[in-house]
C-alpha cells in the first residue's frame, strides 16, 4: 500500500465534531490530501472540523496554505476549525509566518 | 555525443536530456562537501529534508535550528518545483551543502546552494508577500528570509537560478550544562550551594 493512503485518519467521536489525524510530515506531496480531507468534511452536519496533529513532526507552508484555507472554508460554511495537540517544531513556523494568533490552537485533543 | 545547436555545442546525456557542453561543470561548487542531484518530484523533499537536518546537528544546530533549516530547504525546493518548473515532475535540481568556517562567536555554519533549470527570473522580484494580507500561499519566500540569515538569488550563467543560503550557529554566552540540571551538583563558584 502507497504510504500516502494511510497518511491520515478521519474519525466522528460525536455528532457533529469531525477529528482528521494525519500521521506524518505535512508538506507539499501530502498536503493536497489534508485539502481534500477538510474539505470533505466541511458540510453543513459538521460544527467542528479538529485537526489533530500529534504524529505530525513537520509542516510546510504548502500545509499552512491547507489550514489557511480550511479557516476560509469554515468561516463560510458555519464550521469552527480547531489545531490540537502541535509540536514546537509546527508551532514554529506557524509564528514565522505570524499565524500562531489567526488559528484557534489547543494542547490536547480533549481541549478541542 | 556532441552536435550543434544555433552553434553552441551541446551533449546528448544517455539518460538526461539534452544540454550546453560544458554545462556539467556550471552545476554546483565543485568546492561543496555535499552534492545530491534529484528531479523535481515532492516524493523526495522527505528525504533531502532529513538529510539535511542531520547534517545541520552534526554542525553544531539546535534541534529547533535543525528543523527550520530543514524548512527553509523545502519551501526553496518547493518554489523550484512549484513556480520555477510549473510542477513538473522530472526536471532536474542541484543542492549543495558546505560548513561555514568558524568567524567571531560563531564555532560554525552551514551554507546551502540549490541550483535548477527553469526559467530566469529577476531576483528583484522574489520576495515575500505581506504577512497582514492572510490567503493560502506566497509564504515560501519570507519563510526562507526569516529562517537564514543571509539569502541570495542570482540567475545562473546560462540556464536557470542560484538560491545561495546560509546561517550561522549561534552559541549562548554561558550555555548551561548537563550538570546544572542535576541534582547534587552545585554551580562553580557558587558559595551558597553545596554538593548534596
């Protein structure tokens, strides 16, 4: 199996509440998967789309672009986007890039 | 095998295309300790990554400075293939890694130069766009500015561009120690603390 089909998981804990976990680096040939993920979720049954990001040790700016544009994508559909549980390592480029403050970001999936 | 082209020379590689003689010694500082050549498929940046950061803390980086060196690799890598080849695919990109000798307070560095074959751009015009302005994209360029401590963009001799980046590491005046952390050891000097 392609490692990118088991690249993330998505799960519906309650009703509602959509948590997508992906389970490696983030970057440019992967992000197009989170894309489709999130947008696939978004719907108007979703309140809560929460990315879990836990076995992420790496993120680009194409997976920033991702999450940028998912932040979009809920604010027009009525669904609130939550990070949880994000490395220092991911955490720091969303500061580089000045984002850390325009995403809502928690430390745990519970949190969420 | 050689033949003409408009009166350039030009070499007919086995499995590469086909390119100015000559060329080959265009690619890369022969001078770097480290020269990978790959094509322009994000599968790869995983690996380029990685080595990378490895190498980065084999020269004296932080696991933080590692990791943004890393990125700033990869959104180099990644503008290459995403503006400079429109995403093709098979298209050929150079890296070269090389330690900075060490200058003042800095023990050291690294200096990496990523060479390709797309199209020349003015390097006036690479920069990042305004981070007030929040969209999807546009964030490579400032990423790399704000991670290295100097970057240079120059078109190359014949074909292509030259990103040449490189940073510096950075040492704490009185870094703390092991020992510091552990208890039962008391501070040099330190009057007021006895080993326990």
């Amino acid at each position: 199996m392609h490692e990118n089909e088991t690249f993330l998981t998505v799960s519906e804990p309650s009703s509602g509440v959509v948590v997508i976990s992906p389970s490696a680096d983030v970057d440019m040939s992967r992000s197009p998967i989170l894309r489709t993920a999130i947008q696939q979720s978004m719907n108007p049954k979703t309140s809560k789309v929460i990315v879990h990001l836990e076995d992420v040790g790496y993120m680009d700016s194409s997976g920033l672009a991702t999450l940028v544009e998912a932040m979009r994508l809920g604010k027009s559909s009525n669904t609130s986007l939550v990070l949880s549980a994000m490395s220092p390592k991911v955490l720091a480029i969303f500061e580089i890039a000045r984002l850390d403050s325009f995403f809502t970001i928690v430390d745990t999936l519970e949190q969420a | 095998m050689k033949n003409l082209s408009n009166g350039v020379p030009m070499i007919q590689s086995r499995d590469g295309p086909t390119r100015p003689a000559g060329d080959e010694q265009e690619h890369m500082d022969s001078k770097a300790h480290i020269q990978i050549r790959l094509i322009s498929d994000p599968t790869y940046l995983c690996g380029v990554r990685e080595m990378v950061a490895s190498v980065a803390r084999r020269l004296g980086f932080d696991d933080m400075d590692c990791s943004k060196i890393s990125l700033a690799l990869d959104e180099a890598l990644c503008n290459v293939i995403r503006h400079g080849y429109a995403k093709a695919f098979d298209k050929p990109i150079w890296i070269g890694i090389t330690p900075l000798e060490p200058e003042g307070k800095s023990p050291g560095g690294i200096t990496i130069v990523i060479e390709d074959e797309a199209k020349k751009v003015d390097p006036c015009k690479i920069i990042g766009r305004h981070l007030e302005d929040i969209k999807p994209g546009g964030l490579g360029v400032h990423i790399i500015r704000e991670v290295m401590d100097h970057v240079r963009y120059e078109p190359r001799e014949t074909i292509g561009m030259r990103l040449t980046m490189s940073k510096r590491v950075v040492r704490e005046e009185n870094p703390p120690r092991l020992r510091d952390h552990l208890p039962g050891f008391a501070r040099k000097g330190d009057a007021a603390s006895k080993r326990v």
